[in-house]
C-alpha cells in the first residue's frame, strides 16, 4: 500500500452538507474493468462471483453489459489478471473517484442532472449512466445512499453540479 | 427527448444515454481488395436515406456500451423495435 | 372615471398595498394584483406601443395571449427582463415597470409617425423594400429597422441569477389547473399515481378565479389535492414544449414575484417524462376584426370579467359590448350586476338566445341586434363608438369608456400540435380541436372543445360602411397586421396559410399568433374563397410562451457551462505560472511565462532548455486504451496501417489510423506490454473517438476476436521528460528498470517503480531528444511530478508547455493530426509511407488508398516552408500561390498547417499542405497577405537532425 500522504484527489476531501443530503468524497478503492465472454470462466479466473443480468451486483462486483463488469474492493487488493485466457483484466483504480451521497434527498440531487427515472433503480444496482454531460457509474447501495463512480477530470465538474443542485434544494 | 429500448439491457432509456451510428446491416466485405472502385465506392458512401422506415445502428454508450439495430420512422421519429447486433435485418 | 377598483370583491388582498412604479410613475396596487390589473385600478389603460406603426395600445386580454402590454421590469443590476406581458408580472413591493417601444414617452412618441405612413408599410413591405443593392442592407436597412422597430431592449449586463434545473417522472402530468384541470387531478390522484399539476399562474383555478361561484368548490379541491403526498402542485409554472414520448419542457418562476429574490434560484427548468399527459389549457377569447379594435379600452370580453371578479377592477364606467357570441352578454352581465355602467349590448346577430334577452331586460341593458361596430373614437383611450347595421343603414354614435369583445373562444391546442396530435376542424367552434392524439395525452375542459361557452358566430371582419381598402382593422396586435394586409398577400398570389403568415408576419411575434390566427384564417378563407379547412394551419412550436435563456439553460452557466477537465498535474502548473488552453474540454498548459516574458520568449526558452538539457511536460490528456485479449495484435493489426503481429513485448510502435475512406484519423505510439496486452496512445482530442471507432469495428465487423478495450485515460499521469539530460535527471528515482540505452532502447517500454510509486515507463520521444514518458497511476501523478522535478533541479529542468511541444515537434516534422490534417490527408499525402504495411492483405482504409480520387496527382502533399526572410513567421491557414503576379482570385496551390518561429534553428519553420508538394521541393512559392506577398521555399519537413543522432541523448 502507497503512502496516503503523495495522493491527490480532483475534489476536496470534505463532504459538502445540505438539508437530507451530504456529498462526500469516498475512499480510494482498487477497481478492475474485466471483460468475458464466459462469466463462469471470468468468475473462476478472478475468484468472484460475477453476477449475469446488466445492472445486477454481487459483493464488489457489478455487471455494466452483457460482457462487461466493474470490480470494486478495498484498496490494496489484488487479483489474477488473467494472462493468457480469452479474458480482460484492467486495473482501472485511479481512473475514477467516487462520490457518496447520502440522504433522503439524494435521489433529488441525482435527479436534478440524470434523465433515467430514479425512483425505478433498485437498491443494489448498479448501472452505468449519465449526468447532464458526464458519464458516471451509479450504485444504489441503500435506499438513502448512492455511489457515483466519475472519471478523475470530470469529477469538479459533477461535484459542482451536484452541490449546485443541493443548494437548490426546497 | 425520445425513449430507446436497449435490447441488451432490457430497458427503455432517454435517448441521451445512446449514439446514433448510421445505417444498419452494412457489412464490411470481407475482401475489401477484391472489390472493383465502384463496388467499394457503395459500401463507403451509398446510403438508402429513405423517408419512413430505417433500419439504423445506435450505441448505448453511456450505458451497457453495446451496437444494436433499430427501425426507426425517419419521418415521426418513432422506434419500431429495437434489436441485437448481428440479428437478421427486421 | 373609466377603469377603477370598485368598492368591493376581487380576490387581491385589499388589505395589504403595494408600492410600485411605471415609467417612472409611482402607483399602488395590492398583494395578489397582476401589474396589469393594477394599473387599470390606477386608471392607466395606455400601456405599450405597437411594433410596427407605434399605435397606442392597451391590455387586450388578461393572461398569457396578451399581445399589447409589453413592458420590461428592472431589477437592478443584469437583471432587466423585457417583453413580459403586464398581465403576467405579478405585483411586488418595489416593482419598477416601463413602458417599450416607445420615444420619448408614451404619451408622445416619434415613431407614431409610422401611423400615418401606413401606406408605405404594407404587407410584404420588408420582402419588397430592403432587397437590394447588398451594401444598404447591411448599412441602412437593418440599422434603421432595428433602430424603429423591434421590442424592449436586450439586457446587456451579465445575468447574475442562478437557475435550477431537474429530471422529473410522474405517471400522469396536467397541464392547467382551471376546473377541468383540478377534476383531472382528483380523479387521477384516487389511484397511487405520481400525478403533477403545473398551471403557468400565480394562483391555481385557471377560469375559476374569475367566477366567483365556484370559488368555495376550487378552495375545497386544492385543499384536496395538497394534503395528497403523491400529488404535486406547480404554481408559477409554465409548459412551453411538448416533445417525443410524452417529455414535456416546463419553467417555474421561483423568485420573479418576490421584493427580495435572495440567494434563490430564479427558475427552474423542470424536464418531465410523464406516463399520461392530460392538456387543460383552457381556450381563448377571439378579437373582433374593426376599425379601432386596438384603441386603449377595446379589449377581450372575458378580460374584462377577469379584471371585475379576481382583481376587483372595472375597466370603464360606461362600456359597450361588441358579441357575435353569446360568451360576451354574460361577462357583460357579470359588470352590469357589480354596478358597472353599461351602455350597449351589440350583436351581430338578428336574433340571439331568449334568455340572453331576458336577461338584459332585466337588468335595463340597452340591445341593438343585427349591428356591428364600425369605428372607435379616442386615441389613447376609448371614448365612443360608431355603430351600424349589416348593411350600413342607420348609424349612430353611441359614448363609452371601454369596448369590449366576444368573437367566440379558441381552444389552446399549443402544446397538443408540439405533440404532433391531429387537428380537427370544428365548425360549432370556428376553430380547431384535438382530434388524433399522437402520444398518450388527452385533453380536457375547453382545450379539447368540451366546455359550454353558448353559441356564435364565425367571421372574419366585422362589416364596414367604409371602404375596407382605408381602414386599419387589426387582426395581429403585436405585428400590426390588419385585414387588408391579409386581403392584399392574397391579392399578390398567397394561396397557402404557411405564405400568408410569412409575407404579413401574422402570428410571427411573441404571442405566437394566440389572438390572431383564426382570425387571419377567416379572412383568408374569404378572400380565397375557399373552406378554412383548405387552406391548412400554421404550426405550433416550443415556447408556448417566451422563456429566458437563463431558465433553458439550467445549472449549464458559468463553472458548470461544460467541464473542464484538468489532469492530476494541473494545481502544479497553476502554482507556477502556467498560461492554460483548452484542448478538446481539457485545461492544459500552454506556456510557463517567467516575469516580463510574452508567449515568444517563453516558449522559446523552453524549446532551448529542452534540446541543451531537459523538459518536463505534462501529457496526461493523451488517450489511452488498454487493449488485452488472445486476438490483441490481430485486433491493431486489422485496425492501424503497419504490421503489429510481431511486436514484442517491451517494444513500442508508431500507429497511424485511418477511416475506411483512406483519410488520417488518429495516431499515436503504443507498447505490447505482453503477448496479450497492449496499451495504446491516442491524441487527446481523439481518444473517445477513436474507442468508440476501435468498439464498432470490434462489436459489428470481427465480433469473433477475443479481444477487449478499456479507455485507460484517466488511469495513468504521464510525465514527459525529454532533453539529453532526461535520463540522469530520473535515474536515481527509477527502481527495478536499467535505463541504459543498450537495455532500454528507442521505442521501449518497462515496467517498475519510480519515487516508489509502480510506472509503465517509455522511452518515446516526440522532440527528437533522448526522452521518456513516465506513466503512473493518476493520484500519484502530481507526487512523481514533484520528485522529478526536485530531481532535475540540478540539470537545469524546464517545465515547457503545449506551445513548446508544438514547436520541438514540427522541427522533427512529426505531425499533428488535425492540425497537419484535415480529414482529407492520406498516409500518402502526409509523407508517411513508411508506416503503411506494403504486405498486409487488408486494414481499416487500405482499399480506399488504392481509390481513384486517391492514387490520382495533384494531391495537396505535407512540405516543408522556409520563408525568404527569416524573420517572418507565417500565418497558419494562410493560402499559398505559385505565381503573385497572376490576377484575383488567385489560383491557390495550398495552404500553411503549421508555422513557428524555432529558436533551435535561429529561423522561421513551416509545414504546408501544397499540391504536388512532393515534385515542388526547392521550389519557390508565395504566400500572399495583406499589405505584402512573402515568398518561400519548399523543403523537406524536417528541420533538425535529420539523422536521428539525438535520440540517445
């Protein structure tokens, strides 16, 4: 594990606090973009388990297309890259940072900038989608909590709007 | 704004989750040198443009990331269906 | 007195005064006055100027079709709105309102001239006049058009609101919150349905609000409908857009009726998807079409009722009422019974309804049938009317202070025709009704034609016993289009509705044709003599009412307009000088200015620390994507011009992608990290394209390859180091990697650690110099940064910018695509046959390079420039000549892609696209510019070290 003290983060560290809803910057995490035709072979080669329906999650594990998974875990952690099998392992850790938000009024927050009907994405799902411009991956991990994985350099500017739309909260 | 149904993900999504991305069912010859100038000419640049039904390609890029097939009525804008890649023209 | 407050009734709270001013004129009104009902109480009826001839002009209506009284509101600083209907601006304390369209004043205004030049401005006037020659138009015509017609002023200052915006879903979404509308949400909110009521008022109950009867129903109901959680009211919210699968565009007033607006949002942008749409909007009075139907005092019947029963205003002391329609004889009664005085009731009719009769009887109300009103006197304010029967016999002038009219009722079918739904034509209701729905929506109420207004009328104009040729009888308010402007576009061929509206600019302006399109059809539909039906209808668009730029753009302002995407290095470069530029929607560095130096010397210094010592250069917007699987390098191999397969791993190649048409796409160099892995570098403008390019072909065309992509970005920093002291500067921080030249070539490609942190590690070089790109992952990105920096302190380290790469590249004549290419440059063209394979059978574009168009001559090819004087620095863009001499227009051979000056070389270099370029080298061409012809040589693009000697420091 790298000293915490030589990483930046593109957004500042502390949460911006609204009426029912925080954004929060989240923890460094280790993230795998892993592609297979076979998620049996995949699951296997990795050691997850690897869920099957797009949208669907499993532990660190979420399912972004019919050949396409996110892994998330703790940072430091390692898995196989699978050399050499009909399969592709991307550490992709650094490529994006999360934003947590948390709240009954999270979900008006994300709202206010993705045009997919919230109220419709289940706890536990994860997907990737969009905010006005930017490109996210969402994870609904609770009812009131939601994950957003945003590519480092758009993430001022989703933070930005996100806060922007919290301050307009009514 | 439209609504797109994604054959891959199950799903009918705003339409600013997906890319337009041409005319459908235009393979790539497999032997691009054995074609005459005129027969590669068509490949690369004839199109049916037709007024009513198309059969077009979009990309949920910012979703599942999948090509997929389409009949759309060029003249209303209205999705016939939606279909995977590789699935015979509908 | 005319128009006044009467003593009692309305429902402002008469209570609670509010201080406002017009034209600088202080006034009083009450909370819950519109600024229009509040100037009518203060007896002002003169609010606006029209467009075209300045007539005077007053409220016409009492809602959102008012085409009249536009005015602009000052709220200080950047906030000034102009053409806001006065019927819309709701009073506050402290509203500061002016008058438009006008000068001096008012009262007197010069442009009122136009008036009596009607005859010079007739339909068509502006087709016919301002057509030629060119030059007046750009220097007479259109300064002296905007000067005397146009609007209100735009605002200049900086809007210093904020807007909100939101997605929002619902199951059923209402339009309009009158009776028919609030029924709907009673009905809908019984289910567990997400059901949204929007009404563009203040006050939600539409017509009810103005019928005081059904005051305690709608009281009851909106209580009703607040305490259900799964109902949502939206006040102050107008649905301007209708648009594919039931996504309706809605903006909601938050802050524009407040003293105060604070720190709030003033609008919000509300983007519904809705399940049901339900439109209950209501309808709207016709105008009657006569000589004087636009003097101050004419104005809608059902204005006038409005106006008594919501505002507790009477809008004269005396009026008259001018019907074809039963509609008006009950808003007439409604005045009569508030004590209003009423000096005649005529109708166009020989006969109307019994009951009507009966009851104008009752209340001693004067009737003449069979008549029309032929002529108004008063100029800023009504005074009387001329009246006469059908056919001219016995006229008479009748005194009174305000002229109302009922024409009949039209449907608002705005947002069902954005909806694309189908119109029928209703012969009972002159007008137009949703027939064909087009998404799942219904309307309701008077919108859908099911409201009981009684019966009337359908006319075009009223008769005259003058001669229709002499009169202005307005059918447009806001344009000033009158019935002869329509009979005349007739008269000059017009035969179809969509030419009428274009050539009189009916139902142009900013009400959108609301008071004037039926009219105008009638009209047309007489002069053509042909069935409204055949003539068509013009077509509703967004808005259904003006909105302003700031609500349509949300949060999309300032900060948050569009990203700015800024790599892990960005806060160094801003810590130390850097001047930025955007690249694509990336922030980068141009140049690191010391103290007193301009963007020459900078980068000048720069290019020199980098080829005597070494650079530091941020390239972490290069894209870069991971490509991995067993098909790896038969994927590159089919997708770039050379040969990949055998590549080894460690090594490194230049890639060169085309389009299938043959033309440069994108290029870059990448490294075979193992048998299966590659990771390739793009431009950074190009990396979603070229991912998205790399995606199709490998989802659609070769589905079979096991082979997979991932945009690795924003994954790694990258550092470039490049000089021939690069390598000293990082060797002490390298771990695990021998950087010697014998076991790290040229074109290599290591995995270890730097400052302990893991790195790819290339030795590339787009300089020419001995150079290595240090990937690391991007939190650590500015960290490494740093060391390397501290590290290479002692060997002179020069952090240089975009501008200086620039500049160290086009000396080797390394291309940039996009810049030395333009989407029309081969290989070929480009001089960069060396990296097409000869021998691969096939690739993304190697047909096309065997094109006709492609293999012909005369193709522009890249060469090199040196100007005569080596001073001068050419304009990029700049065409070239063979022959300066020759006369304009010249033949142009080319033009300039890239131009600099190189301090390395003491000299001016450029690139250029020439045709023939190729067979021109030594050459002499001209560059002709303004004030003078420079001459230049062609040469080879490659300026410096031609031998490559530098690569290895």
């Amino acid at each position: 594990m790298v000293d915490l003290a030589t990483r930046t983060a593109p957004v500042p560290a502390e949460p911006a606090e609204f009426p029912g809803v925080s954004i929060a910057l989240g923890v460094p995490l280790a993230r795998w973009s892993l592609r297979a035709r076979d998620a049996k072979a995949l699951a296997k080669a990795v050691g997850h388990k690897v869920p099957t329906k797009i949208g669907g999650t499993e532990g660190g594990m979420a399912c972004l297309g019919p050949d396409e998974w996110l892994l998330r875990l703790p940072e430091g952690a390692t898995i196989s890259m699978g050399e050499g099998l009909p399969l592709s392992v991307v550490d992709i850790s650094e490529r994006a940072i999360t934003l947590v938000l948390e709240g009954p009024r999270a979900i008006d927050v994300l709202q206010s900038g993705a045009p997919r009907d919230l109220s419709k994405f289940a706890v536990g799902e994860a997907r990737r989608t969009i905010y006005e411009t930017v490109e996210m991956v969402l994870i609904r991990e609770g009812e009131e909590r939601w994950a957003v994985d945003v590519w480092r350099s758009f993430a001022p500017y989703l933070r930005e709007a996100l806060v922007t739309a919290a301050s307009h909260l009514r | 704004m439209i609504l797109i149904h994604c054959p891959y993900c199950e799903q009918t999504l705003p339409e600013l989750e997906f890319a337009y991305a041409g005319e459908a069912h235009i393979a790539r010859p497999a032997d691009p040198s054995a074609l005459s100038d005129e027969e590669w000419e068509k490949y690369l640049f004839i199109r049916a443009n037709p007024r009513g039904r198309h059969n077009e390609r979009w990309r949920h890029v910012h979703g599942c990331g999948r090509f997929f097939n389409a009949v759309r009525d060029t003249a209303t804008d209205n999705f016939e269906l939606t279909y995977k890649a590789g699935e015979p023209r509908k | 007195m005319s128009a006044h407050r009467i003593a009692n009734g309305g429902r402002v709270d008469r209570a609670a005064t509010v201080n406002f001013t017009f034209d600088g004129k202080a006034y009083r009104g009450h909370v819950g006055d519109s600024l229009a009902s509040a100037l009518l109480a203060n007896g002002v009826v003169l609010m606006g100027r029209s467009f075209k001839y300045h007539r005077p002009r007053g409220l016409l209506g009492a809602g959102a079709e008012e085409p009249n009284a536009l005015v602009s509101v000052d709220r200080g600083a950047g906030r000034f709105t102009p053409n806001l209907r006065a019927t819309a601006v709701e009073l506050y304390e402290g509203l500061n309102a002016r008058s438009q369209n006008r000068w001096p004043s008012l009262q007197t205004d010069f442009g009122a001239i136009n008036d009596r030049l009607g005859m010079f401005f007739p339909a068509g006037f502006y087709n016919k006049t301002f057509m030629w020659p060119r030059s007046f138009w750009e220097k007479l015509y259109e300064p002296a058009i905007r000067g005397m017609a146009g609007l209100g002023d735009a605002p200049a200052d900086a809007d210093p609101d904020v807007y909100d915006a939101t997605y929002a879903h619902c199951d059923v979404l209402i339009v309009g919150a009158g009776p028919a509308g609030i029924d709907a949400a009673l009905a809908a909110s019984a289910s567990k349905k997400k059901v949204f009521l929007l009404d563009e008022q203040d006050e939600l109950g539409g017509g009810a609000l103005a019928d005081p009867l059904l005051w305690p129903w709608l009281a009851e109901s909106l209580k009703d409908l607040a305490k259900l959680p799964n109902v949502t009211l939206l006040p102050r919210t107008t649905a301007f857009g209708y648009y594919h699968d039931n996504f309706i565009g809605a903006v909601e007033r938050l802050t524009e009726h407040l003293p105060d607006p604070g720190h709030s949002a003033r609008e919000k942008l509300w983007r519904i998807r809705a399940g049901e749409v339900v439109l209950a909007q209501g309808a709207i009075e016709r105008p009657l079409v006569f000589e004087g139907n636009d003097v101050p005092g004419v104005m809608l019947a059902s204005a006038a009722r409005t106006y008594l029963h919501r505002f507790g205003v009477a809008v004269g002391s005396n009026v008259a009422l001018m019907a074809v329609h039963d509609s008006g004889w009950r808003d007439v009664f409604a005045l009569a019974r508030a004590g209003v005085g009423v000096a005649a009731i005529i109708d166009l009719r020989e006969t109307v309804d019994r009951a009507l009769m009966d009851e104008a009887r009752e209340l001693g109300l004067r009737v003449i049938l069979g008549s029309a009103v032929f002529g108004v006197s008063g100029r800023h304010a009504v005074k009387g009317i001329a009246v006469a029967r059908a056919d001219g016999a016995l006229q008479q002038k009748i005194a009174c202070d305000a002229l109302l009219m009922a024409g009949g009722w039209t449907p608002s079918v705005h947002l069902w025709s954005h909806s694309l739904g189908k119109l029928d034509w209703s012969e009972e209701w002159g007008a137009y009704l949703p027939g064909t729905p087009n998404e799942n929506v219904r309307c309701v109420g008077a919108c859908g034609g099911k409201w009981g207004f009684g019966k009337g009328l359908n006319i075009g104009a009223l008769p005259t016993p003058r001669d229709p040729a002499k009169i202005k009888a307005f059918v447009d308010f806001q344009n000033d289009v009158t019935a002869k402007d329509i009979a005349l576009a007739v008269r000059e061929g017009m035969k179809s509705v969509e030419h009428i509206k274009r050539y009189t600019t009916n139902g142009m302006a900013t009400d959108q044709g609301k008071t004037s399109n039926l009219n105008a059809l009638q009209l047309a539909s007489s002069a053509l003599d042909r069935p409204v039906q055949a003539i068509g209808l013009t077509t509703f668009r967004p808005p259904y009412t003006p909105q302003t730029f700031g609500a349509l753009a949300g949060h999309a302002k300032d900060a948050l307009f569009q990203p700015t995407r800024k790599s892990p290095i960005d806060p160094w470069a801003d810590a130390h000088g850097a001047v930025f530029e955007l690249v694509a929607q990336w922030r980068r560095a141009r140049y690191f200015p010391k103290t007193g130096e301009d963007m020459h010397a900078a980068v000048a210094r720069e290019c020199l620390a980098v080829r005597e010592n070494v650079g530091i250069f941020d390239a972490s917007t290069l894209g870069k994507i991971e490509v991995v699987g067993p098909d790896a390098a038969e994927f590159l191999n089919r997708m770039y011009t050379n040969p990949w397969k055998q590549l080894e791993p460690g090594r490194c190649r230049y890639g060169l992608l085309l389009r299938e048409d043959g033309f440069i796409t994108d290029d870059g160099v990448s490294a075979r990290m193992a048998p299966d892995r590659f990771h390739l570098t793009t431009t950074t403008g190009g990396a979603a394209r070229v991912l998205n390019m790399m995606e199709d072909y490998l989802q659609t065309e070769w589905p079979d390859l096991n082979v997979w992509l991932t945009s690795t970005t924003e994954q790694w920093a990258v550092i470039a180091l490049q000089g021939p002291k690069a390598r000293d500067v990082i060797a002490p921080l390298v771990e695990g990697i021998d950087l010697s030249s014998e076991a790290f070539p040229h074109m290599a490609v290591r995995e270890g650690s730097i400052c302990g942190m893991p790195t790819r590690l290339f030795r590339v070089s787009f300089t020419g110099e001995l150079g290595f790109e240090i990937n690391v992952p991007a939190a650590y990105g500015k960290h490494v940064w740093e060391q390397v920096w501290a590290a290479g302190q002692a060997h002179g380290i020069t952090p240089y910018g975009t501008e200086a790469m620039h500049v160290l590249r086009a000396e080797k004549g390394f291309i940039i695509v996009g810049q030395d290419t333009d989407g029309t440059v081969t290989p070929y063209d480009a001089g960069l046959d060396w990296a097409v394979g000869k021998k691969k059978p096939d690739f993304v574009g190697k047909r096309s390079l065997a094109r006709p168009d492609i293999v012909a001559s005369g193709r522009k090819q890249l060469v090199g420039l040196f100007t005569d004087d080596l001073g001068e620095v050419l304009v990029e863009g700049a065409q070239i000549v063979a022959d300066p001499n020759q006369p304009v227009p010249m033949t142009m051979i080319g033009h300039v892609t890239s131009s600099y000056w190189s301090a390395t070389l003491g000299r001016s270099i450029a690139m250029a696209l020439v045709q023939g370029g190729f067979d021109l080298l030594g050459q002499k061409l001209y560059v002709p510019m303004a004030g003078a012809t420079i001459g230049v040589t062609v040469v080879r693009p490659m300026f410096y070290d031609p031998e490559g000697s530098r690569l290895n420091g």
